[in-house]
C-alpha cells in the first residue's frame, strides 16, 4: 500500500463515521460475546466450584468432607495470593501471619462478643486488611529480597505476639474455637462445615475475579511488567502495591477465619514460616501468569497431603520436589500445562473484523474528547533555565525551551547532548536541579510523573515500553489515564457489569487502535507484535485520551523506511484532526525534517539553535557538531 493510500484511510479514521454504522452489528456482536465470557468468569465458574464441591461432598465421608472444606478455604489463598504475588509481583513471607490474625480475630469475637459466624468473618477480613495496608506502607519502598525480608519480620512480630499474649490468645497451647452459629443455626456436622466453606469460597471468588480481570488487575499487571510506562499513564506504583497487600491479607484472612472452627484449637504454631512458605507455592504450582493459578495451585497442594497419608514420612519431600520441578521445567505452572494440552488453545491471533491486515485504519469516527481543559494560554510547553547535575556532568545546562500550541516541535543533537534528560525533565521523571517546567501555563516543576497523564500529557518511549502480556486493547485502554486506585476498583466493577463507561472505554481502544492501523489486532497480545507495530500501539495508547500534549521519544527508532514515512504521515494527521502539540526527540534528522514545523539542537546540555528545520540543519555549527564536518579554510 502506497504512503498517500495509507494517510488517506488514516485520516479517515478521525472524520468518517458511515463505515463505523456499517460494522455496528458486528461490534454488538462481538460487546455480547465479551460479556458471555465476563459472566461465565465471574458468576458461572464460583457457582459451578460451589457445586462441585456440595455434589463431591454429599458423595465423600465425613473426613473427605473435612479436606474439602479446607481446599475450599485454600482457593481463596491462593486466590489473594495471585492479586500479590502473581500480578504485583510481590513475595510475602507473612500470610501466616495474616491467616493468625484472621483466625484469632473470629475466634476471640465469637468467645467474647457471641459474635454470628459470617460477621466474625466480615470483621477479621477487615482486621487482615488493616494488618495487610500497615505492613504495605513501610515494605513497598523495597522491591524483591528486600521486600521478602521486610515481610518475614513482620510475619515474626505477629506470631511472637500473639504467643505472648497468653491473656488473650491462649498462648502457646492455643485458643479453643466455639462452634460457629449462622441465623441461629450451629454449624457441628462436617457436611454443614463444608457447604458454609464452599460458599463462602464462591461468594468470595467473585469480588476477587472482578478485580484480577477487570482494570484493577490489568494496571497490576502493567505496573510489575513496565513500571516506567505504567506510571506515564498515571499508575502509582506505592498506591497500587499498597491496595494489593489489602486485598490480598483480607482474602487470606476470611478463609482463615472461616476453616479456623474446623480446627478446634488454633495455636501460633500453626500459623508459622511454614504456613507463609507453603502458601507462597500457591501461585508458583498454580502458574504465576494465570488468574485461576492460586486457585488452582491452593486445592492442589491442600488436598494431595491428605492423599500422600500413607507415606507421611515423605510428604515434605515430594511437596519440595513438586515445586522445584515446576520452577524449573513449568515456569509457567499447571494452568500454562494444561494450556500447552488444551484442544481449546487458541492457534493464532485473533482479530476483530474484515480487516486484519495490519496497516489499515478502521474507519471509527474519533470519540469526543471528555476531559474539560480549557485554553488559558497559547504556549504548550515552556522551560526556563533548566539544569540537571550528575555529580560532576552537567547533563542539561539552562535550556530555555518554547512550544506553541498545536505545533510540532523536533529536538535533535548528538548522543549524550541531554535530549533524554530534557525530555525526562519535561514528562516528570526526572526533577531539575534548578529552573522551571510549566505546561499549559502551570508550574510542574516538582510535580510528580503520575500526574503529567491529568493535564493532558502523555508520551511514547525510546525502549518500547508497552506491556506484552496484555492485548492491544488493554494496553490502550491504560492510557487512558483513570489509573487512581479509587478509579480502577469502581472501573473493574463497572466493567464486569459491562456498563456504559466500559462500553465507552472498548470504542476509544478501537477508535486509537484502527487510526494507527491496528484495528485488526485489537486482541492480539502486545508481546507478539513487530517493532514497528508495537511503535503504533505506543501511539495509539499516547492518542486515546486526546492528549493537548505528545511527547515522542524516538518513535520511529528501529523501524523500516517505509514505515517511517508511514509513521510522519500518521503523526501530521494526528496533529491536524486533534490538534495535539507534539514534542518530538528523534537522531533521523530526515524525519525531523518532514515532520516538525520548528527544530531545536542541543549539544553538551545545552540549547544551541532552534528555527525552521531546514535553516536550523543548514546551520555551519549545527553541521559541524553533528555531522562532524569542518569548515574549509579561506
């Protein structure tokens, strides 16, 4: 396909909705089988676990109904653990500890309180939420050992604790657990014990799912895989981590609170390092890159103990063994084994309509922008007199920088001239030393990156930095920029019910997607893309927001000839249908040359001349630092 014909159904894609009517019932189609899916997820897949186990468990005896019951608690571990360990990518040596607090806690309201059962449980999740929110505050500035560390100490002062406080907890020889009462009724038989488990298990199942699959999940994922592209799009690292460890220590919590009258007596030993270990496996047996791993992972390792009886002597070994062999020859656990097996594992990429052919824009008229900016200036960006200090480098030495509104601006110099630091300056990664960044006319000097994405700005990457295992469509949809937990968790909610902003949000990724020629890849994992593709998809996720400001770090670095001509021609359509200011930091001096009305040079961090592209490149000093040549002498 020729440039011309390419711009052509480019540029279509902002101003043309006629084609959009003609594939309207294709698109409700394709919205009804994405809530199928949603609903069996979320609701049919909790009530047929609920009905395997009462149909498993009026069949078994009373000891089998005993191991049930305690698989159907261990799912939901496995379950919180996949929110921690799985997506946020978080080792936890403490759900001992927060099983012991869930498990005290319902205890001690049903000894003291004559607490009902099911808000004995209520509370110790909210206890283990507490709990899970007050080791989160301090331990997520660390990352990996560190934080495994940080998360061992506080498993050690619980169980310490709760040993000590004889007055309270029993002590050493352990707290006596009443037998729980529900609507008056007393829960004494094993099958009654299992059907209160197994309900809980998929009453729990449910608000768990909605947020692995729903955005909440999805910005999880997208923070442990790229953490500087997540945060470009407003997802703060400390505040999502945070709201991992709450919910993650309030789903272990309850599940210990419900299996704790199975048990009779609860002491702190049971709640030690070796809990916290064997519920670390969980996630690793399950398969660490699935929602269902923990799930899985959790019933398994709880109910083979039961099955490995009669060698005892050696469950410990083979449990070992089980997970070493996993990590080493299944990475990817049991769920990605059984995926490997599965008749139903998908053979190819799927796509959306009658154009998979990459390089065609679908013809979707371009949402309306929603945000409420308003003008109150004509400059988009301006620096002045910024400085940034490596100890003893002056990476960028008081650069004065102007961008109108609506303009293309190019920045070009020689590596290590301070182009990246600039740019890092002016998208909030990195922090002057002295001088000012305003954008929009508002001092964002020492604001932080998170908020850059709120006032319009949003930004490509040198290294990509899209997130391979979510679809185009997810990767998009995180630049739309409502990434605040609060938002996320009510979005995942709204999501699930397939509501109008979740509706809203699947046409703005089909709208940017289909205007960078991606609109036949809408669920494709990002991973499997080219380079030039994944350099569309960055743009279509810097796009989907309608941006007032683009920042384009190197966009078309690695990619074809062709293609680069492709990528201009999009970026002036763009800039033309959206009006969108774009800031461009690229070495091609050929496509700075095409593309940008008015071209700045750095060199040694400093800003030496900035014009018309074609008199800035003519400059002898411009030539000279970049290109190396020399002035012949007169």
């Amino acid at each position: 396909m020729s440039p011309a014909r390419w711009v052509r159904r480019s540029a279509s894609s902002f101003c043309s909705a006629s084609c959009w009517c003609d594939r309207r019932d294709y698109s409700r189609k394709r919205n009804d089988d994405m809530s199928d899916r949603r609903l069996i997820n979320i609701f049919v897949v909790p009530a047929a676990v609920l009905a395997a186990f009462l149909v498993v468990g009026a069949l078994a005896n009373d000891y089998w109904r005993y191991v049930l019951s305690l698989a159907a608690t261990a799912i939901i571990i496995g379950m919180g653990l996949t929110v921690l360990i799985s997506f946020a990518r978080c080792i936890s040596l403490a759900t001992g500890a927060f099983q012991a607090l869930g498990a005290y806690t319902a205890a001690l309201l049903m000894i003291h309180l004559v607490c009902p059962f099911p808000i004995a449980v209520l509370v110790a999740g909210i206890v283990g939420a507490v709990a899970g929110i007050v080791l989160a505050v301090p331990a997520v500035r660390f990352r990996g050992h560190n934080l495994a560390l940080v998360t061992l100490v506080f498993q050690s002062i619980v169980i310490i604790a709760i040993r000590e406080s004889k007055g309270l907890s029993g002590g050493a020889e352990g707290l006596n657990v009443p037998v729980p009462t529900i609507f008056g009724h007393a829960i004494t038989s094993d099958m009654a014990n299992l059907v209160v488990a197994a309900v809980f298990c998929a009453l729990a199942m449910m608000p768990l799912l909605i947020l692995l699959y729903g955005p909440f999940g999805k910005n999880l994922r997208a923070l442990a895989i790229n953490e500087v592209g997540a945060r470009a799009f407003g997802i703060r690292p400390e505040h999502y981590l945070i709201a991992a460890f709450a919910v993650s220590s309030a789903a272990v919590a309850m599940a210990a609170a419900v299996s704790a009258p199975r048990f009779r007596i609860i002491d702190p030993e049971s709640f030690g390092l070796h809990t916290s270990i064997l519920n670390l496996a969980y996630p690793i047996v399950g398969g660490l890159g699935s929602v269902w791993g923990g799930a899985l992972g959790g019933s398994l390792l709880r109910i083979l103990p039961e099955v490995l009886r009669p060698i005892a002597g050696f469950i410990e070994l083979i449990l070992s063994a089980i997970v070493l062999v996993i990590i080493v020859y299944f990475r990817g656990g049991l769920t990605d084994l059984f995926a490997r097996f599965s008749r139903r594992q998908a053979s190819g990429v799927r796509v959306i309509g009658p154009e998979p052919a990459v390089g065609r824009a679908a013809t979707i008229a371009a949402p309306a922008r929603t945000s409420s900016w308003t003008a109150t200036t004509d400059r988009a960006l301006i620096t002045t007199g910024v400085v940034k200090r490596y100890d003893a480098l002056t990476a960028v030495d008081h650069v004065d920088l102007d961008v109108a509104v609506g303009s293309l601006h190019g920045v070009m110099g020689p590596n290590g001239a301070g182009k990246t630091t600039l740019f890092n300056m002016v998208s909030g990664f990195v922090r002057p030393d002295e001088g000012a960044v305003h954008l929009f006319g508002e001092d964002v000097t020492r604001g932080r990156v998170e908020d850059r994405a709120s006032l319009g700005v949003t930004r490509t990457f040198q290294n990509v930095a899209i997130f391979p295992t979510l679809t185009c469509r997810e990767n998009v949809i995180v630049g739309l920029g409502r990434n605040q937990v609060g938002a996320s968790l009510r979005r995942s909610f709204d999501w699930a019910l397939a509501g109008a902003a979740s509706r809203r949000e699947d046409e703005q990724a089909r709208w940017a997607l289909g205007a960078v020629g991606l609109g036949g890849l809408i669920d494709a994992p990002a991973g499997k893309l080219s380079l030039g593709d994944q350099r569309r998809l960055e743009i279509a996720r810097a796009i989907v927001s309608r941006p007032r400001l683009i920042l384009l770090d190197e966009p078309v670095s690695g990619v074809s000839h062709h293609e680069v001509e492709q990528i201009v021609q999009l970026l002036k359509s763009l800039n033309a249908e959206l009006g969108a200011t774009m800031l461009v930091v690229e070495h091609n001096i050929g496509f700075l040359a095409s593309l940008c009305d008015r071209l700045s040079v750095m060199a040694n961090g400093r800003l030496i001349a900035e014009g018309d592209p074609a008199d800035v490149i003519a400059r002898k000093d411009v030539r000279r630092i970049y290109f190396g040549e020399v002035e012949e002498a007169a």
